[in-house]
C-alpha cells in the first residue's frame, strides 16, 4: 500500500489544524501586511526583473527627454509627464511588492511525526506530504521547482517579477500587469502624437537629440511598449478570470475538480484585493510598512531570503 505522503490528490483531505499554525509561520497575508521581505535567489529570475525595471526606466527617459522636455506646450508637457512618471512608480512598486512578498509558502519539513502527531487525525483522514519539500500540502497548493518550496494558491512562476504568483501576492501581480499595460499605451499614444507633430515642422524643433537618434530611441520605445502591452494585456485577462472564477492557471490546465467553496466574481475579487471596492484596491503602497530590513537566511536554507 501506498503511504499517506504517496496518496492522489483526489483523496486528499484538508486538516481544519493546518490552517492557522501554518499561516502564522508563512507570514504574509493578501495586501502584504506581512513581517518579513521574500526574495528568490534564482540568477534567471533577477536578470528578468533587472531587464523589466531597464525596460521601464527606459521608456521613461524616452518619454520625458526626447518627447516631452524639448515640448514647446508647457502644460502638454507638465501633464504628459506627471501623468506618465506617476504610473510608471506604480508599476515599479507594484512589481517590487510582488517580488519581495511571500507568495504564501508553506512552511517546510513540518511533516514530522511529532507534527503529524498533534493533528490528532479521525481514523480514515488523510493529508498529502510533499516529497520534494517533507511539508505537509494545505488543499490548493502546489510546489514550485524554482522557489523549492509548496505555494497556497499557486498560479504559476513568473520569471519577469522573479516570484511565484499566489495567494498573498496575486493583487499585486494584476496591478503590475495593469500599469504596464496603461504606460506602454500612453508611451504608443505620445510617440504618435510625436512622429506626427515633427513631420510637419524642422526635426531639430522637436528634440534635443539628433533626429536620426530621437527616430531611433522613439522606434524602440514603440517596439517595446507593443511588446509589453500584448503581453501585459493578456496576462491581465487571464489573472482576472482566474480571480472571478477562483481556479488557478495551474487547476485549469491540470483539469482538477474544485474540492473547494468557490468565490466567483465579486466575492472571488473582494477575496483578493481586500473587502469592498475602492481606491485602496489600486495602491500598491497599501500595507506597506517601513521597517529595518535585517535580512537573515530561511531556517531550513533554499533559494529565498526572509526579513
């Protein structure tokens, strides 16, 4: 016979004790009130999100020093700039926030017998181990290859905010998707307002940059910004779903029968961004605390960092 730790997920059955010890030990909940700062040690993970923050801090440059500061229009400029420079730190913080939350770990090498012991298990009841990670599997979550470690709600690692995206830190992952999504459409939208002001007027009277260099950086930015708005733009759309669905993009592709209550629509969205519907649901700012960042290495060891 197989051991409890070997049982398919299908008859595996959620403990009403793993909840709160463990949530106490993982740390953060949704909104990233949590104690500590999570970062993924992965050389693939922090070149994807150097590259990401690159990316932006370049269309920034662009925007503002090749379209906007040799403007003419004050106030076309003071608007544009202010609006442009305003989403941008959203989106950074927002990935920030992402990156440096825990995605909602189980903790690992509980699955001791002294631990086992104090479920006090009913006779038939079982519970899923994790072989990679010897934790004890909450019902929905999933281990991740990259991070090493099982995730609550996991719906899929994402190398581009070097993380997994889960259960605390999925609000901040669709507010990552949507502001790069706005910046890259007002970054298309000004570079065409910019190709079509300076082709009826001396290319030296629209920048300070040679033209050949101002055509150049601008051809860039348009590439980039269609890049990141297609796949931001989807990425945003799938997270959606997801949340008024409540089903991981991991559940979907596995097909797997929901043993849970599900929240759908708004239920599902209230669960995510935090009660009712207001502006707190578009801050990625809210939660944050500002604490000493003592960075310490996991008890267990592994790829990530706690603070």
């Amino acid at each position: 016979m197989q051991s409890s730790g070997h049982r398919l997920r299908d008859v595996e059955q959620h403990h009403p004790l793993l909840g709160g010890e463990e949530e106490s030990e993982a740390g953060a909940g949704p909104g990233g009130e949590g104690e500590r700062v999570w970062f993924i040690q992965d050389g693939c993970g922090m070149v994807c999100a150097f590259m990401t923050w690159f990316l932006v801090l370049y269309a920034d440059f662009v925007v503002t020093f090749v379209m906007l500061l040799p403007s003419k229009n004050f106030w076309y400029a003071l608007a544009n700039g202010v609006a442009f420079n305003c989403l941008a730190v959203l989106a950074l913080t927002s990935h920030l926030r992402t990156m440096l939350t825990d995605p909602g770990a189980v903790p690992k090498g509980n699955a001791t017998k002294e631990y086992m012991d104090s479920l006090q298990l009913k006779p038939g009841e079982v519970i899923y181990k994790c072989p990679k990670c010897c934790s004890i599997k909450p019902e929905r979550a999933h281990h991740c290859s990259i991070c090493k470690r099982c995730i609550r709600k996991m719906d899929h690692h994402c190398p581009w905010v070097n993380n997994c995206v889960g259960e605390n830190n999925q609000r901040f992952f669709v507010l990552f998707t949507m502001y790069i999504a706005l910046i890259s459409t007002h970054a298309l939208v000004l570079s065409g307002f910019q190709f079509f002001t300076c082709v009826k007027v001396q290319w030296s009277e629209c920048s300070d940059f040679s033209p050949p260099v101002a055509v150049m950086l601008m051809i860039f930015l348009c590439l980039e910004a269609l890049l990141f708005l297609t796949f931001t733009a989807v990425m945003f759309g799938t997270q959606i779903h997801s949340i008024c669905n409540d089903e991981t993009e991991i559940e979907r592709l596995k097909n797997e029968k929901p043993t849970w209550e599900r929240r759908v629509r708004w239920e599902g969205m209230k669960t995510v961004f935090g009660g009712q519907p207001s502006l707190l649901w578009i801050n990625p700012f809210a939660g944050l605390r500002l604490r000493r960042l003592l960075i310490t290495r996991s008890r267990k060891g592994g790829p990530e960092f706690s603070v």
